[in-house]
C-alpha cells in the first residue's frame, strides 16, 4: 500500500467517525415550544461526550431554547469505553453546569441505577430535574408550562 492510499483511508475513516458522531447525539426539537431532546447513544467516552456537549452549546446559542431534555436511556455499562463511571458522572456535571450558565434549564431521563450510584458516590450534586423516562419529563414539563393536549373535532 502507498503512503497516499494510507492517508485516504484515514481521511474517510475520519470522516465516517464525524458522521457516527453527529447521528449518535441528534438534537431534536420538542412539541413543547423552546425545548430540545438529545438523545446519547452508542458508545461514550471522554472526547465524545466532550463533542456533545459543545454540539448541545452550539445549537443553544442559535436556537432559542428554554429546556434541555437529555436523554441516558441507551447508555449502560457496557456502553461506557474507556470511560470510569465517576468520569462519566463528572461529565453529566459539566454540561449541566454549561447548559446552566446559557439560562436554559437541563432536564435528565433515562439514568440508569448504576450510573445514579455513581454520581451520588463522586458527590455530585446535579443541579436539573431528573425522570425515568422522556413521557414524564414531557409531563411534567407540560403542566409547568400550562400546556396539554387536546383533541381536535376535525
């Protein structure tokens, strides 16, 4: 193999891993006016996590959002490469810390009761309103905000 051959392969390699990067952390608009959800998938470790959460700061500064909805459901332990569950923990903390600072306020679903162990264990003290799952984040958000669902006689 060629030197050039090599460094074409590594430049698509790249390439690829920037776009499994963006699918894996989608930012999606809510039902509920100035709300997103982020869903985190795949694989985590620290550079990543580090990416989306610039991602999450990014899309806020340009959109006007009032609440993050993040949600953990896919990630579990083996989902965590390279990555210590206290780390993780210390990562959940910085981008609500991030999010925070940008006057939007960070909602978490989907914790699973290991890494809620693990973040109670490093001290942590998260500040956001957690939920067991996206349906009751929703909820709840809805009915702080006044808001609800009605059918229509169409």
């Amino acid at each position: 193999m060629t030197k050039e051959y090599i460094r074409m392969l590594e430049e698509k390699v790249k390439e690829y891993e920037e776009v499994i990067s963006l699918m894996s952390a989608p930012i999606i608009p809510s039902i509920i006016p100035s709300t997103i959800l982020v869903p985190i998938t795949g694989l985590l470790v620290a550079e990543r996590f580090e990416k989306i959460r610039e991602k999450i700061m990014q899309y806020i500064q340009k959109n006007e959002v009032e609440t993050a909805i993040i949600d953990f459901t896919d990630i579990t332990i083996d989902r965590i490469e390279q990555m210590s569950l206290s780390e993780l923990g210390i990562e959940i903390d910085q981008l609500t810390k991030s999010v925070r600072l940008m006057g939007v306020e960070p909602y978490f679903v989907g914790l699973s009761p290991v890494l809620i162990r693990e973040v109670v264990l490093t001290g942590i003290n998260l500040q956001a309103e957690t939920f067991s799952d996206f349906q009751a984040a929703l909820k709840y958000l809805m009915k702080k905000k006044g808001l609800s669902f009605s059918a229509s006689d169409n």
